[in-house]
C-alpha cells in the first residue's frame, strides 16, 4: 500500500481511520509501514444534528495500523467526461474543494471492531 501512495504525495488526501475519524490534509510523507505525515491537517466531526465542525490539527502523524482508507481529494483527469485518461500536470491542476460536505448531518463512523471467532 505504501507504494501506492507515491502519487498521492503533495495532494490533498482524505483519510478514515480505524476509529472512524475523517481526517483531510496534504500527504507531506509516508513510509512501508504506511505511517502517514499529513500538513495542514483537519478533522472532521460529524454530527446527526449539526453541521460538521472543522478542526484544524496542522502537522499530523498517522500511524499506519491506524489508516482505514486513503483517498486523494484532487486527482483529476483530463476529459473525465471522454475515455481520455491522460493525466493533468500537476502546474495545470488547481484544487478547488467541493463543499457539499458542509451540508452533511450525520452521525459519525463507527470504529472497526474486531471479533474473536
């Protein structure tokens, strides 16, 4: 997975622990663990009767145990709406962030529960 990451870097990325927290920010670092380094960090918090509430962490540290899901925020193709598949330099590509998310109500992820079998 860690490898996997190596596009992500320098991008805006949403992640979801395993104890349900969604955490945005830019992937600064990471390594084979898939320890994670986030800069300008946030998290959002949830609620099922307000709107989300932003709060801002800055630099942030993710162990790798802990990542349940990465997700990048602003890797975009060029003719998303034709078959062409052909990649956006990174100098051509602005991040504008969709804020649809500010409207959410809900309640918050549940943490990954593990069972003994």
């Amino acid at each position: 997975m860690a490898s996997a990451l190596s596009e992500f870097e320098k991008k805006n990325v949403h992640i979801i622990t395993a104890d349900g927290r969604n955490i945005v920010g830019v992937l600064s670092g990471y390594d084979q663990l898939q320890n994670i380094i986030l800069s300008q960090a946030s998290e959002r918090v949830f609620s099922p009767v307000s709107k989300p509430e932003v709060v801002p962490l800055g630099l942030y540290v993710i162990r790798g145990d802990n990542v349940a899901v990465v997700a990048c925020m602003n890797c975009k193709k060029k003719g998303d709406d034709d078959d062409d598949n052909e990649e956006v330099d990174e100098q051509d590509e602005e991040y504008v962030e969709d804020e649809g998310w500010k409207d959410v109500m809900c309640g918050p992820i549940r943490s990954i529960y593990h069972e003994r079998l």
